[in-house]
C-alpha cells in the first residue's frame, strides 16, 4: 500500500473539507489494495452524480427533451469525462493501489480515476448531504457546464445515419472491417459503410470497431447533406 | 384528453401535498396528449429515484458489494416494479393521454405508468427538495425494502450457468428456440439448452426467448447441483 498521502493538498483542490477523512480515505483505496475499497463509494458516488447532473440540466436546458437531456448528461459523466477530471484533480497521485496495480501504472488507468472519482462524490455525500454535494460537484463542472450546448446533443452518426434511412424506407447500412493494423492497445480499425442510396460508400477509420463506423457513418452523412 | 381528475384524491394515495398542483398535472400528461408532457419530468425522475434507492441499499446492506447493490437496485427500479407501484396508487385513473392512446388502453400500458410514476417523483423534488422526496419515495417503497434480501442479488441463471462452465474451461451453453405458440403479446417460447457436461440438457419456458433461456438455464444449474 501507497504511504498515507497528504490529503490536505486534494481537499483544497476539491474545495472540500471532509469531517469524517476516513471517507476520503477510502474513496481513494482502489479494491487492489489492502483494507475497505472504494467500491461501494463509487456506487453511490455514480447515482448522486447522474442525479444532480440530471437536475442541472433539467434548469439549464428548459426546451430540451428528454433524449437531449440523457444524451447530454452521458457526455457529461461518461468514462472519459470523469477521467479529464481525475486528472485535473491530480487524484492518481492521492491514489491507494495494491502494488500490481502499482507497478502497471494503475493510477494513470482511466476506469481506476473514473472510479475513484465518482467515490469522493459518494464520499462528500455521506459526509455532508445533497445540496452540499450539489455546490462541490456544479463547482467542479463549471466550465463543462458553461461550455455546454445542444448541438452536443446530438445523436451519433450511426444512429443519424440509420434514421435518416429508414425515414425513407431505405434498407439499414452495411459496415464491414477491411483491415485493423497495431496491436492489441493501439490497434486502428479501417470500416466501410456502404448504403442502398445513390451507390454511396464510405472509408472510415478509428481505434475501435465501433469508432471506425461512427466515422464511416458520419462522412457518408456529409456525402448525403452535400447531394 | 380526459377530464381533469380529482388530484386530492390521488395526493392522499400518495401521501404528498403539492404546492405547485401543475407539476402533479404535468406528470399525469403522457406526450400524446396535447399541452406540456411528462417527458422531462421522467428523466429527472429516475435519476433522483436511483440516487434515493442507492443510498437507502447503501445504508440497509452494509456487506453488500457493489455488483450485488446494483442487482438490488436494478431489482426495484426496472419497469415491472414501477409498473406495479403506478397499479398500487391507481395511476392509471389519473394519466392524461392523447385520444389514439385512451382508445388503445395506454391507462394500463406497463411503459406508460412507470414512466409516469418516474415523472410524479421528479415533480415531488421539484416542488419540495431532496430530503422530502426522499421521504416521499421509501414510504412507496417501505414494503418493498423490508422484504429485499442479499437473495435476491443474485446473478441471474444464465450468468451463473456461463461463469460455472467457464470456471472450468468448459464452452459456454448453447440456447435453441424449439418452438413458440401465441399471437404477438401473449406468446410462449421454450428453448433447450446444452451444455458441453455430463450431456446436459433442459427445456425452458417463458413469454420471452430470454425469460425461456434463462428458466432453461436454471433448470440445467439444478441438475448440476443435484449432480
């Protein structure tokens, strides 16, 4: 296990002074080291989260419906999201891992910062309550709040793609791999997509499956909206 | 749309005096019918009932990992369960729906009440705060909440089945509709299901191809227990 860590230093950043810094403590223990882990922190951290986010967008966005909003809050506290803000926080460096994870650098992982800091909002939630956990995690979002806008809600190019299809009676589209190159990390996926309007095909590429469609789908949507 | 209904009798079902009747009115307006839905008032909703009931199974299982919390909740927030809570408070007496969804008996339609349900929970936070609505929603669910067990955190039997054969580098079962026989909404299938030990073989059955595989499952998991 990581020596206790200077734990002043994240609660100045959190802007959040803990009563009970067991609570922190074990926000910060990853299920790889010894004693209570984060787990179930981050189980309650996850709901409190999707709520006041959900709340806020509700107040902030008053003509979006309700697919707008769900699309927004999933770009708001998807994976990635929470792991830019782990990283601004700088809490891989607050992080208890068991020396595996240690060694394989686990607090740099996305999931294990994602986690982590879904844990500290369960943490300042039993620590404190709702509205006050309301006030740490809006000021933490405050710019990706400000930032935010309904164009971010829109539906994927798959999903777009397929719509506009189907609107029109028109058979769904056809992806298929042509070639991944790079190993199992860093491989890059090549997709085509191919529909049944106006013979359009289209090459996309990403560094997944799923990335390689949305990009094929999305430049077949460009093909469409240039006629 | 239908008349408006006496609201006082529904606010005594439910045990919540509105300040802001509209917000009630608003949640009882699925989108068919004209005038302002419950669309963004269920998005809302669900997400603050999922933060209520995460906190509340935090509290009453304090062994409880975070996969068996997530059962649990899954448990009583999937739409059968809203389902019948909405049956419980009469919901469907009081939903205002669009003339194509009245004729079509949407009052009784299991997608409409929970959502609707769903709905008069964010306008319960809305009209009041978090620690009422808290209030609000594990009187609903007292009964519900002293009857849950760690039980009933279990896997579902297709998830046992799989990870018991993979424990054991056995492949995973094959599933096989046989037959099915019924009309689109009162269909029964029955599926066999093989598993690559001791020649095992089960036939489930059930209203879905998945509520059928996961009795055939089961079945097989018995056998296997009783070796």
């Amino acid at each position: 296990m990581t020596p206790s860590p200077n734990l002043k230093h994240l609660q100045k950043k959190l802007d959040y002074q803990f009563k009970d810094i067991g609570l922190l403590e074990k926000a910060l223990t990853h299920r790889s080291a010894a004693g209570r882990h984060n787990e179930r922190l981050e189980f309650l951290g996850d709901a409190i989260l999707g709520s006041i986010i959900a709340h806020q967008l509700y107040l902030q966005f008053p003509k979006a419906d309700e697919g707008q909003l769900s699309r927004l809050r999933a770009f708001l506290v998807k994976e990635k999201a929470l792991f830019e803000l782990a990283q601004e926080l700088d809490l891989g460096d607050f992080l208890r891992l068991g020396s595996g994870e240690l060694k394989s650098g686990g607090y740099r992982r996305a999931s294990i910062l994602s986690d982590a800091f879904e844990a500290i909002i369960g943490a300042v939630y039993l620590d404190s309550d709702f509205i006050a956990t309301q006030t740490f995690v809006l000021n933490l979002y405050r710019n990706r709040l400000g930032a935010l806008s309904l164009d971010m809600a829109q539906k994927d190019p798959k999903t777009r793609l397929q719509e506009w299809l189907q609107a029109r009676n028109i058979e769904i589209p056809e992806y298929e791999v042509t070639r991944s190159v790079g190993k199992d990390h860093a491989k890059t996926y090549w997709v085509n997509c191919k529909v049944n309007y106006n013979e359009l095909i289209a090459e996309g590429k990403g560094a997944s499956r799923r990335k390689a469609e949305q990009d094929a789908a999305e430049k077949i949507l460009e093909k469409i909206s240039n006629g």
